[in-house]
C-alpha cells in the first residue's frame, strides 16, 4: 500500500469529522494551545499537514503556519477552507522536501511519523525538521505506543477500539516492526467497509535515538497535549524535541 494512493481524493473527502473524533473540541483544542505556546512567537511548519485540521485554527491563533503534504488530494481539501497567501503548503514528502523559512517549531502529530515505514525515513525526517529550524527551535511529535504487550504468543491483532458501528483493529509484524491499522464501518447491514493503513511502530526509546542522531535533546515527553503524567500505561505519548541554542 503507497501512500500517496491511500490518501486519494475518496480519502480527503471522508477524512474531516467536524466536532467529532480527531475534530472534537476537547481533542483539537489542547493540541492548539500547546502547540501555539511552543511556537514561542516564531513561525511554525507542520509535517503532513493534510486536510489543515491542526494549522488552521493554529494559525488563526496568530502563528504564522506553513505546511507540508504528500497528497495533492489533501490539499485541494484544505483549500477549500484558506487560501494559500493564508497558509502556504509545498508538495512531497516530510522526510525530504524542503519548505521556505526559518522556524522556531516544526510539528508532526496524530501518529503520522510512523507513515514512514523504514527506520532511515523516520531518521531522515528528523533530520529534515532540524533544517528548518532556528537554533533552540522544537520538533513536537505526537505517536501512539506499540500496544505488544495485549499480543499473547501466536497471536498477531488487537482491537484498540470498538463502538456502535465501527471496530479499530490492528495486525502486527514484529518481525519487521510493521503493523496493518484496519478501520471497519458498518450498519445494520451485512456488508462492512474497510479503510486501511501501513505503519512502522517505533518504540519512545528508539524515537529519543532518532532525535539525537538529529542533532535534538529529548524537552518533555507528556501522555497527552494536556501535560498527563507519561506512565508505562500511557497508549500514546506528545514529544517535544529541541535543538541547542545559538552559542
């Protein structure tokens, strides 16, 4: 499964859920305010910016926000909503494309870095944040924790989530460190729809290895955008990554 045909234009279509799921207030809300304290007067660069769920109320917060996103289908979806003066977006990927600016945050939420599914891509795409950083600048991630431990021997999937119409399961490589996420919706009839995603899981430890062969020190690592304690139960994890200030 590429990338760039998941995230096709029947993808953009259905990917905003306004008030609900990823959009919900009590969800969006605290992402926003953190991200625009960490922004610290500075510019920001969003990594995967997709349909503008995060960038743009982050932007109508007064951060001047520019974005970069593999799916032209994604972004015809947000120009829908702001026009490129407002928010400027360069198409390609974030392990390698280069966006204009210096900025003092780059930022990559809702899981997306494991979109990356080998190990250099992930590292090439801290790098990449640490080029369109100013010294001091911040990378923030935010990834959900490989759920192994639900996985008892011979076993390969866990459901992470299930509600009146619809199951969130996930299937496991441990062997290659990949896991399959499957979204089911259904109705009352006997017919389901399947949306799926490929991922590569990477473990906090190996993440904080990442960020330093970047050049990074690990900032803060919370359970939540609200500062939750980080705990061995934590199911995902807001790292905020910084580089060394100027001398």
């Amino acid at each position: 499964m590429e990338q760039a045909r998941i995230w096709d234009a029947d993808t953009a279509r259905r990917y905003d859920t306004p008030g609900t799921g990823m959009f919900a207030p009590d969800v969006l809300g605290p992402t926003v305010d953190r991200l625009a304290d960490l922004a610290d007067g500075g510019s920001a660069l969003e990594f995967a910016i997709g349909t503008g769920r995060v960038a743009i109320p982050l932007a109508e917060r007064g951060v001047p926000v520019t974005g970069i996103e593999l799916s032209p289908a994604m972004v015809e979806r947000l120009r829908t909503k702001v026009d490129a003066d407002t928010l400027p977006v360069v198409l390609g990927d974030m392990a390698t494309t280069a966006a204009p600016g210096d900025h003092t945050l780059v930022y990559l939420v809702y899981n997306t870095i494991a979109n990356l599914l080998t190990q250099a891509e992930q590292v090439a795409c801290f790098r990449n944040a640490a080029r369109h950083l100013l010294p001091g600048g911040r990378f923030v991630i935010e990834l959900w924790v490989p759920e192994l431990r639900k996985l008892p021997p011979g076993q390969q999937a866990t459901v992470w989530h299930c509600e009146s119409g619809y199951i969130g399961l996930d299937t496991y490589d441990v062997l290659h460190q990949h896991v399959v996420s499957h979204h089911f919706h259904f109705d009352g009839s006997t017919q389901a729809q399947l949306f799926r995603t490929p991922h590569r899981y990477i473990w906090p430890a190996e993440l904080d290895l990442m960020a330093q062969l970047a050049g990074f020190g690990l900032e803060s690592r919370h359970a939540n955008w609200t500062g939750g304690e980080f705990t061995a139960d934590s199911r995902s994890h807001v790292s905020v990554y910084r580089l060394p200030p100027a001398h």
